[in-house]
C-alpha cells in the first residue's frame, strides 16, 4: 500500500494544507523511524508538497505585486487630481 494512493493529489491543496502535511512529512522523516521504501515515499510526497507551497506563495506574490502597482497607480492620480483643485 502505497501512501500517495491514499493522499490528495497535492494540486489540489491550499498553501495551509500543503504546509501542514509538509510539516507533518518533515517530522516523521526527523524521527528516523520510517522503513527506506516508506521514507523514500515520504520524501517524494516532501518535495511535491514543497513545490506547491512555492507555486502558490509566486502566485500571491504576484497578486500582491499587482494591487501595489494598482495602489501605487491610484495613489499618484489622486495625488496629482489634488494637486490640480
């Protein structure tokens, strides 16, 4: 039985989501516990599950990124319709 099989396909995950379960593989890997197939399994799903943490902090990044320059925008005609009274 392997456990990505019983997992949600990592696309599917909020940034929480995937951050928790990451946290959750990173601690049971730190135990040192884990038979190799079932570790080597859990790294796997380590480094996908960190890879849709990136993807989805780039795409906030972006959003963010966006509503300053649109602030930014905003901030400079109104300051320019101000100056204009």
């Amino acid at each position: 039985m392997e456990p990505s099989t019983l997992l949600p396909d990592v696309t599917s995950l909020s940034f929480e989501e995937a951050l928790k379960e990451l946290e959750a593989v990173v601690r049971r890997l730190e135990e040192g516990r884990l038979p190799l197939e079932e570790a080597i399994g859990s790294y796997e799903r380590g480094a996908l599950l960190k890879e849709r943490c990136e993807a989805l902090l780039a795409q906030a990044r972006l959003k963010v990124d966006a509503i300053v320059q649109s602030a930014e925008g905003a901030s400079t005609l109104e300051t320019f319709h101000h100056d204009d009274e």
